[in-house]
C-alpha cells in the first residue's frame, strides 16, 4: 500500500520526491513531539518499554495526505492501512499541525504560512488573487450536541465543512483556511479571516470571487471582483440578458481555476492551514 501511494501521483498529488522532503523534514518533527508527550506524562515503565508503534510515521503522513487530497473517510484509511479508525484519526491530528508549520512553498526560498503573507506576497507581484468556498462533507454529529444544527449546509443541506481556498490566476494553491461548519456563509469565513482588513490595508490588486462574496468589494476598496450584479429580477430587456450573460461568462472563466485547485495538487508544499482544521 505504501509503494502504490507513493509511486501514483493521482493518489496524493505530490511526487515521490516532495513525499521525501516532507518525510525528511516533518518525520524529525514528529517523532520530537511523540517523545516530549511519552516524557511529559506521568509514566509507570521506564522510557522506550511497552508495545512498539506498528502504524509508522511515513504511514501516518500519506494516511494524512490522501485524506486532505480526497476527503477519505478514517474507516476506509483503517482498512487501508491494517489499523483501528482511531489510530489513523490519531495520526491525522498530530500530522495535520506539522505541515502547516511547513506552509506553502511557491518558490525555492520563498514560504506563505499565512493569509497576510499571500496577500503581501500577491500584492508585491501585482498578481491577481482567486478565492472560493468549498465544502467537505463529514459525518453528522453526535445527537445531543448543541451546534450540532451549525452543521447542515444550506447549499447541498448536508452536514459539511468549509474552508476557504486562495490560489493565483493559475490555480496553485496559496492558502487553505481552518475549516467551519457548513453553514457558515461564504463572505462570512472571508470576513473573519480577516481578508477584507487586509485587503482594505495592502496594496491594490485584484482578488476575484463568485457571488458568494458580493459586498466585499466595497468594503476593499474595489479590490474583490465579483459576477455583475442583475438589475432586472424579471422581464429583463434582451439586450441586457446577453450582455449580462457574457460578462459572467467572462468572469467565471478567470476564475475557473480555483474550481479545480486542490490543497496537495501542486509540487511544491501543503497549504498552510488545511493542515490545522479542526474536526467534527
């Protein structure tokens, strides 16, 4: 299973060499953390006695990639992989944290960890910026949860996530928000990022965005571009249908790349904060 996962690009979207680079950078990391937790806590053997792990790290780390890359539920990684559910949903939380300390690397020496750093970094190179929501569909939650309502998007009326992606006008991934419960309106994830104070903030550049966003533009200065607005709810001049069509025709189509980004489809790093979601 570890070869097949390694070898096929379409299972992680990483190479077999930046798979080697995370195992050679985030493994050290890893395996510190285990040993301070083994040492923190009070201990009735001696340091290195008990049961050996059997579910290593370089199993824990692709685990944690095919989950983030295809929403893999932990029971199909268990099966997967020989293990319980609860050890691979174990794994992915303490993996999750390290690759975003890693952030998201866009050149040799260059790394984004944050959402102000993606601005800053677009803002420099006069690029253009593209934002979307998307959903993760997840389990429902435990009955007798109190929020457990929150959970229920009001798009697909299914218990979801969703995070916030931002990717460049070619669609490499920049930033992947923490995720909130599905129903959480697109404009309000953006807003409590923090992205309309740093936009309002930088330098001027361009961020485009579906409907979802509309109303950011005027609160960044012009700086959120999103579909033209209807000025006919109905019996629309036929003049203004084609015109309206066409301008969001073309404006979807710049976009289009943030529809088929993904966190782990590029080649050189993880986003920065998918990795830190919080899970249902």
């Amino acid at each position: 299973m570890r070869e097949l996962i390694i070898a096929e690009y379409r299972v992680t979207g990483l190479s077999p060499q930046v798979i080697g680079e995370l195992i050679a950078e985030v493994g050290p990391l890893w395996h510190e953390r285990h040993q301070a937790r083994l040492t923190a806590r009070p201990r009735r053997r001696a340091v290195g006695a008990g049961a050996k792990h059997k579910f290593v790290f370089v199993d824990r780390l692709l685990a944690t990639l095919v989950s983030l890359r295809h929403g893999t539920t932990h029971d199909v990684l268990a099966c997967w992989f020989g293990v319980d559910r609860s050890t691979i949903t174990r794994a992915i939380g303490e993996v999750r944290p390290l690759l975003a300390q890693r952030g998201c690397t866009v050149a040799p020496d260059v790394r984004l960890r944050t959402l102000a750093e993606v601005i800053e970094y677009l803002g420099a190179g006069g690029q253009t910026g593209i934002i979307d929501g998307t959903e993760i569909r997840v389990r429902r939650p435990v009955a007798g949860r109190k929020d457990r309502d929150k959970f229920v998007s009001g798009k697909t009326k299914q218990n979801a996530v969703k995070t916030m992606v931002l990717t460049d006008a070619e669609g490499r991934v920049l930033f992947c928000s923490p995720v909130r419960p599905g129903s959480c309106a697109d404009i309000t994830q953006a807003r409590q990022l923090g992205l309309a104070q740093l936009l309002a903030d930088g330098p001027f550049m361009e961020i485009l965005a579906d409907a979802g966003y509309q109303g950011m533009g005027a609160q960044t200065g012009g700086r959120v571009m999103t579909p033209p607005h209807r000025k006919f709810k109905r019996n629309a001049p036929a003049w203004y249908e084609e015109r309206h069509e066409l301008q969001r025709k073309a404006h979807s189509s710049r976009r289009i790349h943030v529809g088929t980004a993904s966190p782990t489809s590029r080649t050189g790093g993880l986003s920065p904060a998918t990795t830190a979601a919080a899970s249902t």
